[in-house]
C-alpha cells in the first residue's frame, strides 16, 4: 500500500512543477507588462507636462516684457512665475518615477 501511494506521488510531482514553473510565467510577464504600461504613462505625462512648461515659459517672457514698458503690474510677473514654478515642479518626481521603472 505504501508504495502505491509514493508512486502516485512521483506522478504528481512533474504536474506540480509545471503548475508552479507555469505560475512564476503568468507572473513574470504580468510584472513585465505593468512596468511597460506605467513606464508609458510616465513618458505621457513627462511629454505632456513639458508641452505645458514651454508656453508657461513663453507667456512669463511676454509679461516680463510688458512690465518693462510698464503696461502690466509686477503682480502680474509673479503670478506667471507662481504658475510656471508649479508646472516645472511636477517634472522632478515624474522623471525620478521614470527612471525607477525604466526596463533594463
């Protein structure tokens, strides 16, 4: 009887190997696509918050020069400084993210 019953043992073990090599698999390539996927989600945001930067930039350099010929207030300069310094703060940590998760 007890040899009947390590036999059918030794059977299971091959089945239960693969299930396991099978798993670590699915595993894998889960972990692979989800670093894929946020590793483009952070490229768009990146993207998308330097094509905000850039005409933030371009805007203060035209209030900056307006308050020059003293057509606008320096609350004006500021404000623009205000909105063009909390779009560029965005970028450290989306970048720091990026490289984080970058696919070696």
């Amino acid at each position: 009887m007890a040899r009947a019953g390590s036999s059918r043992r030794s059977r299971r073990r091959p089945t239960i190997r693969r299930s396991k090599l099978e798993a670590s698999y699915l595993a894998l390539t889960a972990n692979v696509n989800t670093a894929a996927i946020t590793d483009a989600w952070l490229r768009d945001q990146i993207f998308a918050t330097e094509e905000i930067v850039q005409p933030e930039s371009d805007q203060l350099a035209r209030i900056q020069h307006r308050f020059e010929i003293g057509a606008v207030a320096k609350s004006d300069v500021l404000a623009q400084e205000s909105t063009l310094a909390q779009a560029k703060a965005t970028l450290p940590p989306l970048q720091k993210h990026w490289r984080s998760n970058a696919i070696s």
